[in-house]
C-alpha cells in the first residue's frame, strides 16, 4: 500500500514524506547531519478517519517491514510477561530494520501513570519508554508508529523529544478529499453514469473515510434490493445514496466536541494547536 490508495489527507502525506520516507530513501545524507533514521510518530484523530491506512501507506513509501501490534500481542494475565512480549516486538523490529513497528490504540499501552504508578500499568508503560529510547537501545532504522483516538489519555513522557516526538493531527476528510475518497469507494461497482458525486461531497460534512465507506455500502444495499424486486441488475442511483444520507451519519462530531475542550484547556505545549486551526476553518460546516 502506498499513499496513491489513501484519498485526501495531502498535507500530512507531505508532511511524513519529509519527515519520514525522505530519512529512509537518503539515510547517508541525513547521518552526515547527525539525523537518525527513524524514531517515533503519535498520529491522533477521530475514529475511521485513516490512522492505520497512513501507518501502512507510509511502511510501503518506505519499502520498510510492516509490524502491526495488537494490543492482545502484549497483555498478558500474568507479571512481567507483558513487558518480555512488548521486548520481543522491538527486538524483533530492530532485527528487521528497516521496519516500521505500528501501535493501534496506544493509549491501551501507553496510558497516564499518575493513578498507577504500583501496578503492572505502569510497569508496561516504563518498559515501552525504556524501548523507545533507553541507553542500551539501538532503534536506527526503527520508525515507530503510534495512532490513538484519546491523545489526551497517553502518558506525557511519549511525547517527550526522542520518543513520540513527532504529534501528527489526522483530521476528517475536507470537501476534495471525501470527493477522491467517495471515487475510490465507487470504482469497480456498477454506478449510474448520472450518480452526482459533487452533490454527495457537499453533503458530507463532517463523514470520516470509515463513514464515507458506509455510505456507499448502504446506497449499494439499496441498489442490490431493487436489483432483486426487479430481477434484473439495477445500478447504484442518486436515489439510492440519497436513501443512505438518511441513514448514515458523522460519527467524528462527538470527538471532535471532546478535542475543542482539551484543545482550549489544556493545550500548554501546543500539542493541540492543528485541532485549533482545523475547528477555525471548518467549525462552522
């Protein structure tokens, strides 16, 4: 998977291609620069709006090992087994190398210490930092990934420089965006040439990638009853997508709601400063 497969999101395709494919392509340049290859990226966002799409897209820009974490590769019920597998992981990464080593959910990992700091939570969470940059780790050519719906839910120490140092807003998708995406959706289905792919962008707002898929997935169910009243095949209308507009809508706008508060109340680093600026320009859609 490459990022020709991930509608929308150009800025911050532009800005891991800088930050992070670029390090990986010309790695003798940036040595000569002191700058090592890989390191650690937070991607946050609502649910469904692409964080693991982008976290694969950008292994295959790389041409690096894809290692996807579940979380049910870490816990484990009995002490000190979890901290060995999270270990396994890296090792396993650092033998790969280059690898890109990709955490869904991290806050389930990776969550605040501050009420926990006896237990096997805590543990987990020092063993995860201690992997990320600990004295005796060598994580060149290592890029982690993280992706999380609750940032504010991660402990602070990820954030720290040389760990997650790098905190990639993932935003829903804008007007063009869900334009491209509805197209990717569509491609290979039998569609109406007269389907009003304009009228549907418009009338997305708010729609995450995951949304958008449903709303198309919807439409085609309609379209596959009238094909089976009919008894003949019957293309997917604007009939039929806009039965699904009833039907479907934004799950993004309850996140979003949470985010403006964090964002305005607890925004001392400016972490959230791209959430700010999202909720400015779109808000009002």
């Amino acid at each position: 998977m490459t990022f020709s497969d991930v509608g929308g999101l150009d800025e911050l395709k532009e800005q891991i291609r800088r930050k992070i494919i670029l390090p990986f392509q010309k790695p003798s340049l940036f040595e000569r620069f002191k700058k090592k290859v890989g390191g650690g990226i937070l991607m946050f966002g609502p649910p469904g709006v692409g964080k693991t799409l982008m976290a694969r897209a950008t292994a295959g820009e790389c041409k690096a090992r894809f290692i996807n974490v579940a979380i049910s590769d870490v816990l484990d019920m009995y002490i000190g087994e979890s901290e060995s597998k999270l270990h396994a992981l890296f090792e396993k990464a650092r033998a790969a190398a280059p690898s890109v080593l990709f955490f869904d959910e991290v806050e389930a990992l990776g969550g605040k210490r501050q009420f926990s700091r006896e237990s096997t939570t805590a543990k987990l969470v020092s063993q995860f930092l201690a992997e990320m940059d600990g004295f005796s780790q060598n994580n060149s050519g290592v890029l982690i990934l993280g992706a999380t719906n609750a940032p504010w839910a991660v402990d602070p120490a990820f954030r720290r420089p040389g760990r997650f140092d790098r905190f990639l807003f993932v935003p829903p998708p804008d007007r063009a965006a869900r334009d491209g995406i509805l197209k990717i959706h569509l491609k290979d289905r039998p569609v109406h040439p007269a389907v009003d792919v304009d009228f549907l962008g418009r009338n997305t707002s708010g729609f995450s990638g995951a949304d958008l898929r449903n709303l198309v997935e919807t439409a085609a169910d309609e379209a596959i009853t009238a094909s089976i009243d009919g008894g003949e095949e019957v293309p997917m209308s604007d009939a039929h997508f806009k039965q699904a507009l009833k039907q479907v809508k934004p799950t993004t706008l309850e996140w979003l709601t949470s985010a403006r508060n964090h964002a305005r109340y607890s925004n001392e680093s400016g972490q959230y400063d791209d959430v700010l600026a999202f909720l400015e320009k779109h808000g009002r859609g």
